[in-house]
C-alpha cells in the first residue's frame, strides 16, 4: 500500500514529472498519426491502383498498336476456373473539348457491362451506383435524359445528337467541391455536347499519327471517382467498340482487331500466383498459333525486345511506388522512433532528479522496513503509471487528430491559406484517415515498455541507497 501511496504523491507533488507525462503523450500520438497516414496512403493506394487494373493484366509493353488475337485470349482465359470475368481495354491519348474547357486526357475504351467483374469501376459512378443504380447492375453509357432533351439541346444539328455515344469523365475533369467539401453536379453537364479528338495509330504501328486523327461528338452520361487523383483529373471513358473504330484497330481487310490490354479479375480467393500462370500458359498458346512476340514473367527482365505481350499481376504493375512507399514507410518509422528516444531520456533525467531529491525520504522508507526491491518497485510503477497515462492521452489525441485530419486540413487552408496535402503529389483526393488496430495496440505497448525502461536506472539507482547514507543525505 505504501508503494501506491507514494507513486500518488510524487504525481501530485512533483509536477515537473508532468513534463516527461506531455512528452511520452505528444510523442505517442505523433507515431500513431505519422503511422497511421504513411500506412492509410499504402493501403489507399493498394485498395485504388487494385481496382483500377484489376488483379492480372495482359499488355504488350512499349507501343501504342497493341496486340490482336485478343478474342481468342478472352476465350481461353474465361475457362480458367479462378477467373471471374475478363474484358479488352483501350487506352490512347486525346483533346477533350467541351464549353470553355480544353485539356490533353488520357481516353479508355472499354465495355462497361464486363468492368464489374473486372475492377471496381462499376463502384466509382455517380448517377449508376450512388444515386440510383443498384450495386449488381453492370454499368452502361445509357444517356441519362430521354432522346427528344439531347435533339433539343441541339436545334438544327445536320446529325442527330440523340444518336452521339456516352460519356463517363473522371469527376474533377470537369467538377469542383464547393465550400463544404461536397461535389457540385449540376444537371447542365449532362445536356452540354463534348467533342473528343484522338490520334489513329501510324502505318508503322509504333507511333500515333496526327494524320490519321479522329474527331467525335459525345454526351456525358455519368462520372467516375476512383478516388486517385491522377486517375479522376485527366481521364474519360468511352465505348470500346467506338474508341476502336476511331483509332483504326477494328478488323479490316483480312487484319485482325486489336487491343491495348485484357483486364481480368479473379474470383474471392483464388490465389494470384497460380492464377497468372495459368492465364500465362493460355496466353502464351494463343502467342504461338499466331506467332506472336510472348516473354513469360520467369524471363521478363532479361527479354523486353520487340515490344512482346506480358502477363503482369497488379502487384508488378505497381512494384516500383509499392515499393517506394513502403520504404518511405520504415524509414519515418526510425525516424520517429529516434526522436521518441527523446521522451525515454527525458524520463531517465527527472527521475534521477527526483531520486536525488528525495534521498532522505528513500532512507526513512528502508529504515523503517521497506526493501530494495520495494523501493525499485516505486519508482518503477511511478514510470509505469506516467507511461500508462501518457500511452492513454496519446492515443486518445492520435485517434482524434487520424480522423479529423481532413477537417483540420480544411481548416488550416482557410486561416492560413496552406495546402498540405496536394493531390497532384499524393495521388488521392483526400488523407488517409484510418488507423490500424494492431499498429495502434504496438504504439500502446511501445509507449508503456520506453516509460518503464526511461525508469529503471534511477529505480536500481534508489534500491541500491544505504539507508543510514541516505539519512545523513543534506
């Protein structure tokens, strides 16, 4: 009882422990936001390059041309039994044009019915998903509007505007957050023509030919939010069918059609590396009917001549800045944890300081039948019960601050007119904002064990006091 009684008297009394309290706190939630956003912004990115590519990728590296026979791909790979669904891509470069904006996008052709099992673009649209369409429904370029409001839209038009195919445009191509963060979608954006010019492939099939460009009228039909900057800012969707008619890689004359990618996703635990091999061998059958340039993944590195057809899983797709980031990652986390040897030191110094001060209070405690390892113990629990408090209030504040940071953000760039968080820079339009568990008990632990250990040499320093020393102590 007497060990409790002092541990609570030396918090009340002896406030200048309150510093070591505020260090271990501040540098507790520090870790935890630091950690949690570096780790939210990994998995973010994870969770949205994922849903954008798919789980498995089929792509010729290193042209705009392509590759053809993709039917037969499709055909084969759709038997695997891992796979979910499967679907061709498109992807080339374009000018979007619509009222005063004019800007270089990047244009993808694909069939939207098919991207549900594929990706998660179905979950990215507006009016399909969020507004009105239930989840199971495959995503269309259907116009919003009945026919007769796009023949008004425009009187006169030699061509029936009713006839234009849709549009899905990545949300801040053309969309802004008003004041209170909320996206501002008016009805206007989807009776307003856009015209899309690209770029056909040249004869040599390695380059795009500004002779041979395509121009386009289009409605807009919905917009799409993956949730990745890069991604929303600067691309639109269109029918695969009318992005291949328009960039010559439909069969013609005897040539087969082509495509620039076959996205595939796989079912709910199927494993990844078993299922690219298989995809791979169906690939590489197709490759050798028809004498195409196929590079399994086992030699990818050592043979990338010739532009060959790859077979990539997202995770390779994505390696490079995977990489980078989980780096970055560490990196903060050694950083962090040398500063939070800080707050051990800090510990160490006032507790010494305290167990100089009160020598004569530690001899009358021994004479009067306290042990060493009773004495220990007090100062031992005083470093566990500031840990323990500062391990809570550090905690506590680090959750707050995790899932507020957007409002602060917001708030910071108001008064201060400070934007931290660029998405330009960080790839996602808003801060990562959730912590992990695990990490979060790790930094509860972490907190405690430092405070515990910042302790420990003026507790044996305290054990190891002479009592009849200790009294004559001035």
């Amino acid at each position: 009882m007497y060990k409790l009684h002092l541990i609570l008297k030396y918090l009340r009394k002896r406030r200048i422990a309150w510093v070591s309290l505020v260090a271990v706190t501040l540098c507790t939630a520090m870790v935890l936001v630091v950690i949690s956003v570096m780790g939210g912004w990994l998995r973010m990115f994870k969770e949205g390059f994922h849903g954008v590519t798919g789980d498995i990728v089929v792509t010729r590296q290193g042209t705009y041309s392509g590759f053809p026979y993709y039917e037969k791909m499709l055909e084969k790979i759709e038997r695997i039994p891992e796979v979910r669904g499967a679907a061709p891509i498109l992807r080339t470069g374009g000018l979007f044009h619509v009222a005063n904006i004019r800007d270089l996008v990047q244009v993808v052709g694909l069939q939207p019915e098919k991207m549900h099992l594929v990706n998660k673009f179905r979950d990215s649209l507006y009016l399909q998903n969020e507004k009105f369409g239930p989840a199971t429904r495959p995503a269309t370029f259907d116009k919003p509007f009945r026919d007769e409001v796009y023949r008004q839209s425009l009187p006169g038009s030699r061509a029936d505007p009713a006839n234009w195919p849709g549009m899905i445009v990545g949300t801040y191509l053309i969309l802004n957050k008003d004041e209170q963060g909320q996206i501002e979608r008016p009805d206007l954006m989807y009776r307003v023509p856009v015209k899309l010019t690209v770029m056909g492939i040249s004869d040599d099939m390695d380059s795009l030919d500004p002779q041979t460009k395509a121009e386009r009228r289009y409605w807009i039909v919905d917009d799409s939010r993956m949730k990745i900057w890069q991604v929303d800012n600067k691309t639109v969707y269109v029918p695969f069918d009318v992005l291949q008619r328009d960039l010559k890689m439909e069969a013609f004359e005897g040539e087969p059609a082509r495509t620039s990618e076959i996205a595939i996703g796989l079912k709910d635990g199927a494993d990844l590396a078993a299922a690219r091999a298989k995809v791979e061998a169906a690939v590489a059958e197709v490759c050798h009917e028809y004498s195409l340039n196929f590079v399994p993944s086992a030699e990818a590195k050592s043979s990338m001549l010739g532009a060959p057809i790859r077979v990539m899983t997202w995770q390779e797709i994505n390696a490079d800045f995977i990489a980078a980031v989980e780096n970055e990652k560490v990196l903060l986390i050694i950083l962090f944890a040398i500063i939070s040897v800080v707050a051990v030191f800090l510990i160490f110094c006032i507790f010494y300081m305290i167990v100089a001060e009160k020598t004569r209070d530690i001899g009358i405690v021994k004479s009067v039948g306290a042990t060493s390892a009773g004495v220990a113990q007090i100062f031992l629990g005083y470093g566990l019960t500031i840990g323990l408090t500062g391990a809570v209030l550090g905690t506590a504040a680090g959750w707050w601050v995790v899932h507020n940071i957007n409002w602060l953000h917001e708030q910071i760039g108001r008064l201060l007119g400070v934007k931290v968080w660029d998405p330009k820079t960080y790839a996602f339009d808003t801060i990562p904002n959730t912590i992990n568990p695990k990490e979060m008990i790790v930094i509860f632990i972490v907190a405690i064990i430092a405070s515990v250990i910042g302790s420990l040499v003026p507790a044996i320093r305290a054990a190891q006091l002479n009592p009849v020393e200790a009294l004559r102590w001035e």
